[in-house]
C-alpha cells in the first residue's frame, strides 16, 4: 500500500477464479461501486490496482467485496516478491497433469465414435463413462465458476462452457438411455466428417469430451504465456541462488547471495554476477549490465565506485559492499514498477471489457432462442439443442478478453529487459504514436564532458613539457575546460606552479620554472601577446569546432587547444534509427545559439534551439503540436521537466536527475539516445501485435457465430475454433519476447 500525498491510497490485490475479460469487467464494477474507490482489473496480470481516498475504505471491504461475487483476492505488497511465478509453475503443471490425462480419454472416445472398426457391442457405455470423468473431472474448474456466477447472478466464459458441455453430455446420456440410442448394434456415423456433424439424433460425448480438452488445452498454453512473461522479469531480480566469497578470520568460504545482509562485504571473481547493490572497498573490473541498461559494452569500475545487482564482472575481480539488499535493490524496485504498469489498463482495453461484460449474456440469450425458434420451425429437440450448444462453445470471448493485456504485459516486460521502464499501456500507446522527438543537448546528446578534440604547439617546442606545463597550470582551476585538458595530458608529472591567478570567464596566469604562462580565450591571451598571422609557423584556430584555449609564454603565442562536449556514444546509429522509422528529431538547450548550431551540423539535424528556458522549451513543445505533432520530450534534467510533462511523451534518461524521472513516462536507464529509439520500437511492436490481437478476436467472433448459428459448425469444431482463437492470441504476444536485438 502506497500513499500518494495526503489523499489517495494505492491498493495492489492479486485475483484469484477469473477465466475470461467479463469476469475482470464484472470485478472492476463490483469495486468501482464502492463509495471513495477507482478500480482497474486486468485479467492478464490477475491483479486489481485500486485508488482509495485515505481513510475512506479499508483493503479488507475490497477484497471481501471481491469474494461477494464468487473470486479471491489477497493483498501485494508495495514491491512485489515475484511468488507470482511460483504460483504460475503451480498452476501450469496442474493444468498439463489434466490436460495429459483429459486427452488421452478423449483421443479413445473420438476413435471409439468416429471408427466403426473400433466399436464394439456397447461400446457407448464405455464413452459414456469416459465422458463422464472428463466432463465432470476434468471439467469441474468450469461448473464450479458458473455455479458460482449463477449464484451471483452472472455469467462468464466459463457459463458458457459448462452450459455448452452439460447439455450435450446431457442430451446424449438421453439418447442413450431413453431414446433407443443404447442398443447393442448401434453405430455411430463413422470418418472425420463427423466433426462436423451439426443436427439430428445421436450420441455426442464425444463433442463434450473434446470440447473441455481444447479448453484445457488453451487455458495450460494460457498460463505458459503468462509464466513466461513473469518469468523473464523475475530473471532481472533472481540472484538467491548465485554463489560469493566472505572472509571470517583470514578464511574464504561461500555463501549463496539469499544470505547477503546490508555492510557484509564479499568477493566476486570474472563472470560472477553481482547480487546486490554495493559500494567497490577492492580491485577493479570490467562490468556489464545489459539486463539492466541495455548497454552491452563493459565499462570499468574500481574502488570508491557503485555497482548495481545484476551487472556482470566480465573480467577481473572485486570487493564489494552490500548496500542495498533484496527488495531495495535499483534493479528490484524498477521490475516492481514494471509489474505495477502491467496492471493497468490501455485506453482500448476498456471497450474490450466493456463488450465481455455484455457478450456473454448475450449469447446465452441468443442459444436459448434460436433453440425456441428451431423447434418452433420443427426442427426436432435434439437437433436444435446441437446447434445452440454449438453457438454457446464458439462464442466463449477469450481471445476477445486475453488480446490487450497479453500483448501489453509481454511488450512492457520485453522493454524491462532492455532497460526501459514505461509506467502503463497507456503509455505505450503513445509512445507508438510519436512522430516528433524534441532532445536536449548536453547530458541527452552528448556526454556533459569537455574532451580536446585537437590541439597544436609551435614549431620547436617539446610537446609532451608545454603540455604538462599546460596541465599542471589548470591544477589550480576546477573549470570543467580545465579538467578536460588535464584528462587529455594523461600522466604527468606536477610541475611547481608560482603565482597563479585565475580571471573569471578569462582564463589563468601563472610562472613555472621562471617563465610566465597566459592560458585561456582570445581577448585573455591576445591583450599582451601579438596575434599571429595566417601562414606563420602557428595559425590561430577559427573556434568552429568547440571552445579554443590559447596559450602564451612570455608573450609569446605557443599552441592552442580546442576543447568541445563529446557526443555519445551511439549517438548518430540512434539517429538514423529514429529517422527511419519516421521520427523527426529537434535539439532544444540552454546552451549558446553556437554551441548547438555546431552540435546539430555535426549530427545532421536541421531544425534547433538554443539559448532557451525551460520555459521555452515547453513552447517549443507546445508549438510542434499546434501544428498536428505527436511530440516525444527527452531530457535529463530539472531543466527539462517542464517539457517533459507537457509532451506527449516524456522520456527521462537514467543517468538524469530524480525530477526529470518523475516527470517522465518513460525512464531509459542507459544514458544513450539508442535507448529512446529501442523504447518507441518496442512500442509500436507492440501497438502492432495489439492490433492483430483485436482484429483475430473481433473477425473470429463476427464470423464464428452466425456459423454457429446457422449450424454449420458442430460442437467440436466450435470448441477447436474457439481454443485455436485463444491460443493464437497468447503465441501472436509472445512474439515480443524474441524481438532480435530491438530492431537493431
């Protein structure tokens, strides 16, 4: 439970009996009545995330609510254990138990009455009983739900089911032992054909025992998407079973990472995993994280340096402290927002429920007067019961209410595993909709580091001593230009620097070894010391590329060095990803006109701001879309927050400040503009396989009923029909998990 200011409350419950979109419809009514309550229930995720005022409802009426109605509820915690993939390898293999042995008795049913070779005196006695198990056994999940739905006074998928199933095991046990069908030579009408078989007298066990195999079958392959999904976002934050080193009194023993408490310092070697959030006390090692940030190039760490669960030590070696443990881990609180996002619900999810809220009554409706119609038309009970038991088990809206949240659950954990945390299904709709993206420059684009791109010295001077005179002068200054210089010199040996001076936004002055130095811009230097010419041994740089430092040394132009902010990594593949898949990119900054004119030649981008407020960069949001543009803001910092929220998608990068973060809709945790474009592709994958999901559910239900209705369709092909629309649902979704390398 989670407070969000002072007046609203966040529940997360997890829901136990829901088997269609209807019941999580029927459920998200039920609490939504409740004064001070706003409830979204999604039937993919099994859970309930409601918004309470404080103090108004207590977690206990929401779930003594939900059991009113015939389900089960428990509470989640604030940050959750992921159990739920226990319970899913629970629910899973008791569903392939049933499933093995529910088909095996129905593949002898279907032989037995489809082959006249294998039946034998009384053989429908022995299908009967068969049919039996499976109907009353193995099929008791589905009675029980509707009794239990009955009793309250609502139907669902599974009313269908038990309803479908009942009466034509029902009308068969008739036949069978009242209407002369139980005779020693009777004889079913043999070959496939009689899976089609839609009207007129006869036994069809066989039709009730496949229909509750199929819809086995769709519910096991169900439960495997699901567990798979929570599968590959429980990998990110299982490290239990991983092994370290301690040392207690001069001995090296391991321990399994489960038994890791905070301040307990441990050992990695090359390869180990790290388990929990920790501070680097020894050695160093090339690290990688791509589970985390999708980063897949190592990067160095070593003493006094953070490290984060999950990360990899491809080579080398560490000591480590444990800071964060468990649950507290940076790895385990995103995969819980992850899992909180997949709770909620997309616009369009909403109509999804709003049409299995009313289909299944429905249906029931029209099965019960078309069989009115027909025998008032003449047609005999037993053949019209057929038809409407055949329009019952066609009808089930599984695909219907499994087409949204799998393909969001799937799309948001996939975006988990490249270090994208997007914080709902609404979000993802937008995202796959974006057609502009406004970036920030300094910390977005490039790296916030000055770098020396280029530098020269005059004819005649020792390079490698001006260079570390040059470095040890900036020792005296904590310029960002400074440090640059400094970095680029390498190791050098201090030089003893005598009376320094440094003029602000000038540039220093200082005496090494008896010669008086100048360093730093045009007007600094160039007030005592005579300019060059072009065509002499040193030429003056033109400043285009970057920030130039001169250098003078009694009075004497000596070098230059031109420093500028680096681009990142990755930066121009990102580019041209995003530019091919239609996105075009703006620069808005704080920084000069220049500084981003430069920056944007550089990188090929044509349109550009500089100099701008936070509050400019809004309008330049704003702007973009009063001329019909789906705007996408990326930025790092407090500066960019005002953007962020007014976009249509604000996306923080990972290595920005915590109110950039907040603002933002979409967190990339690796500070490269490859991860924005590996978000929106994710998204639009997504929006992708959605789209496929509804337009299957919709055509399969526009077409399967009327057939249905108008007995062209059999009981046991309806019930393949409708298990084959489910299953292609969950297959289509899973799709996501195996998108190669996110496009790239």
């Amino acid at each position: 439970m989670k407070a969000v200011g002072d007046e609203i409350v966040h529940i997360d419950l997890g829901i136990k009996g829901m088997t269609c979109a209807s019941c999580a419809a029927r459920i998200e009514k039920k609490l939504n009545k409740i004064d001070g309550a706003t409830a979204s229930v999604n039937f993919a995720t099994e859970r309930a995330l409601v918004e309470v005022k404080k103090g108004s409802v207590d977690q206990l009426d929401l779930i003594e609510a939900i059991r009113s109605i015939g389900y089960d509820a428990n509470s989640i915690g604030d940050e959750n254990d992921f159990g739920s993939v226990v319970g899913t390898d629970s629910e899973v293999k008791k569903l392939r138990v049933n499933l093995a042995a529910s088909a095996i008795l129905s593949i002898v049913v279907v032989a037995v009455s489809m082959f006249t070779t294998l039946e034998f005196s009384y053989w429908q006695y022995v299908v009967f009983a068969m049919s039996a198990i499976i109907v009353f056994y193995f099929g008791r999940a589905f009675h029980k739900s509707a009794w239990l739905n009955l009793r309250h006074r609502n139907a669902t998928m599974d009313t269908l089911v038990s309803v479908g199933t009942l009466s034509a095991f029902l009308f068969s046990t008739y036949e069978l032992f009242w209407a002369g069908y139980g005779g020693s030579k009777y004889r079913a009408m043999a070959g496939f054909g009689e899976i089609f078989r839609t009207g007129g007298g006869g036994l069809y066990f066989d039709s009730a025992a496949v229909i509750i195999t199929v819809i086995l079958l769709g519910r096991y392959i169900e439960a495997r998407g699901k567990r798979r999904s929570r599968l590959a976002l429980s990998d990110l934050v299982n490290f239990d079973d991983d092994i370290v080193e301690i040392e207690v009194d001069g001995e090296v023993s391991t321990i399994e990472a489960r038994t890791i408490s905070k301040g307990m310092i441990f050992r990695l070697r090359e390869g180990s995993r790290i388990p929990v959030d920790g501070l680097i006390t020894d050695g160093s090692a090339l690290i990688s994280s791509p589970s985390i940030t999708g980063e897949v190039e190592p990067k160095v760490a070593s003493v006094g340096e953070s490290v984060i669960a999950g990360a990899v030590v491809v080579e080398g070696h560490l000591t480590v402290k444990a800071q964060k443990v468990g649950k507290e881990t940076f790895v385990a609180r995103i995969a819980a927002r992850v899992e909180q996002a997949q709770g909620k619900k997309a616009e369009i999810q909403h109509l999804a429920d709003r049409i299995s809220l009313v289909f299944v009554p429905t249906v029931v409706s029209i099965a019960i007067l078309e069989l009115a119609i027909r025998m008032a038309l003449g047609d005999s009970f037993s053949k019209s019961v057929v038809y409407s038991v055949a329009t019952l088990v066609i009808a089930c809206p599984c695909a219907l209410g499994l087409a949204t949240p799998m393909a969001t659950m799937v799309g948001l954990t996939r975006a988990a595993k490249s270090g994208i945390l997007i914080r709902g299904p609404e979000v993802l709709e937008r995202a796959g909709k974006i057609d502009t993206a406004v970036v920030d420059k300094t910390g977005t684009l490039t790296n916030g580091v000055f770098d020396v791109v280029t530098y020269r010295v005059a004819e005649g001077e020792d390079r490698e001593r001006l260079l570390g005179v040059i470095a040890s002068i900036e020792e005296g200054s904590s310029h960002p230009v400074a440090n640059s210089i400094r970095r680029f010199r390498g190791n050098y040996e201090r030089l003893v620097v005598e009376q320094f001076q440094s003029t602000l936004g000038a540039g220093l002055e200082a005496v090494v070894d008896g010669d008086s130095y100048r360093v730093g811009n045009a007007r600094f230097v160039f007030g005592e010391v005579a300019k060059p010419q072009r065509g002499e041994s040193l030429t003056i740089a033109d400043g285009d590329g970057g920030t130039t430092i001169y250098v003078s040394r009694n009075g004497a132009f000596v070098a230059y060095l031109v420093v500028d902010d680096s681009i990142r990594s990755k930066t121009k593949e990102a580019l041209e990803r995003l530019s091919a898949m239609g996105i075009e990119v703006v620069i808005a900054s704080g920084d000069t006109q220049s500084a981003v004119e430069r920056l944007a030649k550089r990188l090929g981008i044509s349109t550009f701001f500089g100099a701008i407020l936070p509050e400019g960069k809004r309008e330049v949001v704003a702007k973009l879309q009063g001329n019909g543009k789906r705007v996408a803001m990326v930025g790092d910092g407090i500066n960019d927050a005002l953007a962020l929220g007014s976009s249509d998608l604000g996306v923080a990068m990972g290595n920005g400040s915590a109110f950039a973060k907040e603002a933002g809709d979409v967190v990339v945790l690796s500070p490269s503009l490859a991860g924005v474009a590996d978000a929106i592709f994710i998204a639009r994958k997504t929006h992708s396989v959605l789209r496929g999901n509804l337009f299957w559910a919709f055509i399969y239900n526009i077409i399967a009923i009327p057939l249905a209705v108008f007995g062209v369709v059999s009981p046991m092909l309806a019930g393949l029909a409708m298990a084959f629309s489910s299953v292609f649902v969950v297959l289509n979704s899973l799709r996501l998990l195996s998108i190669d390398s996110v496009g790239r």
